[in-house]
C-alpha cells in the first residue's frame, strides 16, 4: 500500500511564501517523477510544476521565476517552494507521484492542501 500525505498549505498575503512538502509511505521501489498540481474553485486542475528521478524541472509559465519544486529521495518527499505569492496562486495544491512498488507501477495523488493567498 502506497500513500501520499501533502502538508504546508495556510493563509498567507500576497507577497508571502509557503513551502509545500508532501512525503511518500508505504511499500515503494523507486519514486521516478514528482508533480504538483492546483486546482482552483471552477477551474480545472493544471500542473504547476514537475521534477523527474535525476532532478529535471519544469514548471507552468504562471509560476516561473517565483516557485521551486525540489525532491528528497532519502525522505521520499517533494517540496514546493513558493515565493512572491499572488492572489490568483489560491487554490487546493495536490501532489503526485509516479512510484514503482515491488510488482508494478502507478501513479499516487496526495490529499490536497489548500492555500489561500489575500489581497
């Protein structure tokens, strides 16, 4: 069994930072890539940013510059780095991971984390 437990999400003002971590438990071989996603109320879920097993990023244009997504494969744990918060950057933040177990692989969602970022 697999699991993706998100944390880090809060209230911050515009300008602020937050820093995301999300960690992965359970029966794991390998986690290969890493993805963070953001959902906002009415609007579909989009990707933010990814990084793969050898530390490749990229990211979605709207958060260049101001995000960094970053990885610990000691702790099984992916980071989101954001800095210079906008109010548009509101929305429920969920990671993902494509992770190798011992008889297969598959793709794992955390549980969301919400931000919300004032005026």
């Amino acid at each position: 069994q697999v699991q993706l437990v998100g944390s880090g999400g809060g209230l911050v003002q515009a300008g602020g930072s937050l820093r995301l971590s999300c960690a992965a438990s359970g029966n794991i071989f390998s986690i290969n890539s890493m993805r963070w996603y953001r959902q906002a109320p009415g609007k579909q879920r989009e990707l933010v940013a990814a990084i793969t097993d050898t530390g490749s990023t990229n990211y979605a244009d709207s958060v260049k510059g101001r995000f960094t997504i970053s990885r610990d494969n000691a702790k099984n744990t992916v980071y989101l780095h954001m800095n210079s918060l906008k109010p548009e950057d509101t929305a429920v933040y969920y990671c993902n991971a494509h992770i190798t177990y011992y008889s297969g692989s598959d793709y794992y969602w955390g549980q969301g984390t919400q931000v919300t970022v004032s005026s």
